[in-house]
C-alpha cells in the first residue's frame, strides 16, 4: 500500500451527500421497536383526528334538524303536512329530530371529548417516542463519527480542520437529529393527513373535492423547487458555521500565544469577519424561505375561495347540507393544513440533508493507513528494526521526503537522528508505528512488514516520548495509565519514580489523584514531560521513540529528564530525535540526515572521523554552547557586583 496514493484520498469525498438524508433515515434499523411504537401512535392520532369532522357533522345536523323541526311543528297542525313535505321530511321524522336532538348532540360531544382524550394520549406517546428514537440515531452517529475519527490515519487529519470535525459531530448531528424527531414525523402525518382527507372528500362529495384538487400538484411543485434551492444554502451554512468554529478553536488552544503578541483585536476581526459571513448567509437562506410560506398561504387561501364559492352553490341548490359543507371545509383543512407545514418540513428536510451529507463524508472518508484482509497480530517483538529503500511522499504528486533510506537497528540498539529542519528525522518516526505508510520500499519489524500485522499489536508494542507532550483532562494517575488502564497504583507508582517524578507528584496535596487541567495546564513542561515518559514506562515496551525532550528546558529540569530517559532506554530497541549533539553522543547509531536522505552513519568517533556535516554541526553547537555559557557567566557576574 502506497501512502497517500491520491492526493485527495483522504479527504471527505465530493458525492457522499447523494442520498445522505435517505441513508440516514435507514439508520432508524437500529432503533426499530420505538419506530414502531411512534408511527403506530401517529397513525392512531391521526386517524382519530380525521373522525372529528364526521361528530361536527352530526352534532351540526342535529341542531339544525332539530331547529327546522321546532319550526315545522310549532305550525297549526294542518299547515304540518305541507311544511314537512316541503323541507322534504316527514312529520314523524321532524317529531324523530325534535326527540332525539340533545341526545345525538350530547353523544356527539362525548364522542368528541373521548376522541380528543386518545388523540392526546397517542400523541403523548408518538412525540416521547420520536424524541427517544432521534436521540438513539444522534448517539448512534456522534460514536460512529467519533470511532471514525479515530481510525483515520494522519494523512486525513493533516487535510482538514479540527473545527470542521468538531461542527460535524455536534450540530450537523444535531440539525439531522431533530429533522427525525420532528421534520419525519411532520412528514408521515402530512401524509396520512393528506390521504385520509383525501379519500373522505372523494367519497362525501366527488364535485368538490375536483375544486381542491388541482391546488396540491402546484403545492408540490414548490416544495420541490425549494428543497433544491434551499439545500446548498444550508450546505453554505455549515461550511461557514464551521470555520467561525475552527477559528473559536484555535484562538482558544492558543490563547497564550494571542495574549502574548497582543493580537486580541486581529483575532476579533477575524472572528467578526466569519461572524458576518455566517449572518449573511443565514439571511439569504430566511429571505428565501420568506418567499415561500407566503406562496402557500396565498394557494391555501385561493383554495378556500373556490370552496366557499362552489359549496356554496351547491347548498343554494340544496345539493349540501351546512352540516355537510362544515364536514367538507374542516377535511380541506386537513389537507391545507400539511401544505402549510411545507415550509417548516423544507426548512428541516433541506438541513437534514446538507448535515447527513457531510456526516456520511467522514464516514465514508478511506484511510491511507488500515489493516490488511489477511493482516495478522505481531507477537511480543525482540527490538529488530530495518528501513529498506524507503522513499515516502506525503502526496502522491508531492516530491519525495525521504529518499532510498535503508539502516538496521538491532535489539538494544540506541539510534540517534540528527539533521536539520526538514530533513525527514521526524517522517522516519513516523512510519515505525505506521502513523503513515511508505510509498516505495518496506519498514520490517523482527523481519515482520509492519503492513501485514494489525495496527494495535503493532502499536501496543511501542513507547512513544514526544517533545510536545499531550496530557489529558483527568488526574495524574488517569495520564500515567493511559496506555495500561488497568494498572494499579504501586504500578503507576513505580513508573512515575523510574521517571523521577514520583517526589513532585507527591507535592501536590492530593498527590497521584491531583488534577492536570485541559492540556495539562497546572503542571510545567518538564513535570509534564516526565509524566509522558512515565507513561511510556508503564507500557514495558521494547521498542522507543523518543523525540528531543530537553531541548526547552533548564538546565535542571534536563539533568531529571535525561535521568529518566536512561531508565526508560535501558535494554530497549529506541529511536532518539536530537536537536543538542551532546544529548547523542553515546548512540550505537547516529544516522546523519539532509534533505531526506542518510548522509552519514555511524558512531560519535567515526563520524567525527569521517563526517565532515556531522563534524560542522558538532562544533558550531561546542561554539554556540560555549558563548552561551560565556555570556551567562558575565550575567552572573555583573548581577553579583550589583548586589
């Protein structure tokens, strides 16, 4: 496997939206039994609701049916007859609605009530249960996306920005999250609404329902031309949103930095500026959805006048009851009902699917670096480590960072690395535990390809030291067993001394349960470092890498570091990243780099011997040394005489 071998491979892919919103929705597998719980209730509430226009009918015939017959009845007995026969009745049914009148109209209220009370008790349990379902997807995709990150090899997490990671696991999640939870359900109910109205209107009174008809394919229209045109305005909208976030994140992370350059108003004009971008944005997207909910209502309203008209037509010429246009009015506002939700649906639908689209890209994101079909577990290494013509390149156009690099290191072996910036030193480490593969030639391990054994046997079998350490939000003793978590206390205690940072932790009042802050903000760089390298200890690994880690720090604190660095190297296969000589000096290797290739190698005293870059380098830093300590002196002693 080739590392890198499209340059943009590691990026998200461009066509990972087609379809997101529909993939996403079939996630809700997993969350089948309240699904099913929800759209039961759905249905059951909405079919009750649909019952309620059929009880409005009746109670509102039964009122005027019982009006006309106090009328009719009201009349000198011969003058009965002729009035019934007109009103097309009989005098023993106006006598029948004269009767029964209150009790149809009570029975009619009750039902209503009761209706009400079960529409109510399965909309209770439909929304809890969509809620509960939405809640299920968002947990289900934030550890998918989060176990994902994980996965991806370097390469991905050099080509994109924290902030837009961050964005995609929170609110694009989030804005996917409550179109299932609200937007889905609002959808399927519009549906049933919709279907079941219609299917009554047809068979009540086929001539009207052909008035109302011809208003939902142009309602349809509109929301299809809107979803397209809203789509990537909100696909805009996060893309923004992420970038102010990227630039929250990093002013935060580096904080001290901005306060100790006095780029606090550089960075609000930076913030202001993303700021604005995003505001804009988020108003072209309302002026757009501002054109639309006044088109539905004005269709909706253009519905209702035909009706009025027509119906009214019908009742003039006794075709229509005012108990049957009533029942007919309230079911066409079941169907204007769901056109006015269109808006909403859109609004939600159109993020859904923006946000599920750039969801699936991390998901579907290939990394450079994975186990092979066929990849086996590496057993408990000895500490052989050979490089053979390695030639690696970042990109697979970009030019190469290391070239035809070739070198053994045998078990307890100490190899130094030592060459100027950018001169591959830390590219070699790199690849040892596979954080990227090489792109021509192999990296073995006890003669094992480090490509065909698993990542975790092969990195569970590494010490890494860095010279930016990173600790974590947690104690003292979360960060040393970091690696080993279920280490016990005399074990972590035991690392921590042969790190010589036992006495120091044991200063802190709550001593290994001390917490370290975000970073590790509360310790110093040298009592952080031995942290790391206590960290490293409690592993037992035989193999190390070991970038500079005295290089920023006093004398002192390098004298400590350096001791427990001889403990940690002791009888292990390590790799040593050096920018001081001397720090390398006893090396049983020390490979010479410059510009990605081994110049020189071997011992100090051969190199001296026969490296002329090797002997460069070694004596301009005994002069820079030297001057330093001339100067510090003459420091010392001008202060003694001021005192």
């Amino acid at each position: 496997m080739q590392a890198q071998a499209a340059q943009g491979r590691g990026r998200p892919q461009g066509n990972a939206g087609n379809g997101g919103l529909g993939r996403a929705i079939r996630y809700l597998g997993k969350q089948r039994r309240s699904v099913v719980i929800a759209y039961g209730a759905l249905i059951i509430a909405t079919l009750a609701q649909l019952v309620v226009p059929l009880l409005v009918q009746d109670m509102i015939n039964a009122i005027t049916n019982g009006m006309m017959a106090d009328t009719i009845l009201g009349l000198p007995q011969l003058a009965q007859g002729l009035a019934a026969t007109q009103a097309g009745k009989t005098v023993e049914e106006l006598q029948s609605y004269q009767t029964n009148a209150e009790s149809i109209l009570v029975g009619a209220v009750v039902i209503v009530v009761l209706v009400a009370v079960i529409r109510g008790v399965f909309s209770f349990v439909q929304a809890y249960m969509a809620e509960k379902t939405s809640q299920g997807l968002a947990f289900d995709f934030r550890n998918e996306i989060f176990a994902k990150i994980q996965r991806l090899s370097f390469s991905y997490h050099d080509q994109n920005q924290t902030g837009q990671l961050m964005i995609r696991a929170t609110d694009d999640v989030e804005r996917l999250r409550l179109f299932i939870a609200q937007g889905l359900v609002l959808t399927a109910s519009a549906f049933i609404l919709l279907v079941g109205a219609l299917l009554i209107l047809v068979f009540t009174n086929w001539r009207l329902t052909l008035v109302v008809l011809p208003i939902l394919p142009i309602a349809f229209f509109l929301f299809m031309i809107f979803g397209k045109v809203a789509q990537p305005l909100f696909i805009e909208i996060q893309m923004r949103l992420s970038r102010l976030n990227t630039i929250l994140q990093e002013n935060l992370a580096g904080i001290k930095v901005v306060k100790a350059f006095t780029r606090e108003p550089h960075e609000q004009k930076r913030f202001d500026a993303a700021s604005d971008d995003l505001f804009a944005q988020s108003l072209k997207v309302n002026r757009t959805f501002a054109v639309l909910f006044p088109l539905i209502f004005l269709i909706a309203q253009i519905g209702q006048a035909a009706l009025l008209y027509f119906g009214g037509q019908q009742i003039l010429q006794g075709d229509l009851t005012l108990g049957g246009y009533q029942n007919f009015s309230l079911y066409v506002i079941y169907i204007f009902f769901p056109l006015g939700q269109l808006g909403f649906i859109i609004s939600l639908m159109a993020q859904a699917a923006a946000s599920a689209g750039r969801i699936f890209e991390i998901l579907d994101a290939q990394s450079d670096v994975d186990n092979k079909s066929d990849a086996t577990e590496l057993a408990a290494i000895e500490g052989n480590v050979e490089f053979k013509n390695v030639t690696f390149r970042y990109y697979a156009s970009g030019d190469p960072v290391l070239k035809d690099v070739s070198f053994t290191a045998r078990t307890g072996q100490t190899i130094a690395l030592l060459g100027a910036t950018g001169s591959g030193k830390t590219t070699i480490i790199n690849l040892i535990p596979r954080f990227y593969d090489v792109s021509e030639g192999a990296v073995l391990i006890d003669g094992h390809d480090v490509r065909d054994v698993t990542l975790d046997s092969l990195r569970s079998q590494i010490g890494i030291v860095l010279q930016e350490t990173n600790l974590f939000s947690g104690t003292i003793r979360d960060n040393i067993a970091f690696g080993r978590s279920d280490a016990t206390l005399e074990e972590v205690e035991q690392a921590a001394r042969a790190a010589a940072a036992h006495d120091f932790i044991m200063s802190f009042p709550q001593g290994y349960d001390t917490a370290v802050g975000e970073r590790g903000s509360t310790l110093s760089g040298g009592q952080k470092q031995r942290i790391a390298i206590a960290r490293a200890l409690l592993l037992n690994p035989r193999l190390l890498i070991l970038d500079d880690s005295t290089s920023s720090v006093d004398l002192m604190t390098e004298y400590h570091i350096q001791q427990a660095l001889d403990n940690l190297m002791r009888g292990r296969t390590s790799f040593v990243i050096a920018q001081r000589i001397t720090t390398v000096l006893n090396a049983d290797q020390i490979l010479v780099l410059d510009k990605g290739s081994i110049v020189a190698t071997g011992t100090h005293t051969e190199l001296m011997e026969n490296s002329p870059i090797y002997a460069e380098i070694y004596n301009s830093q005994l002069v820079g040394d030297a001057e330093l300590d001339t100067v510090g002196a003459a420091a010392a002693s001008a202060a003694t005489q001021e005192a």
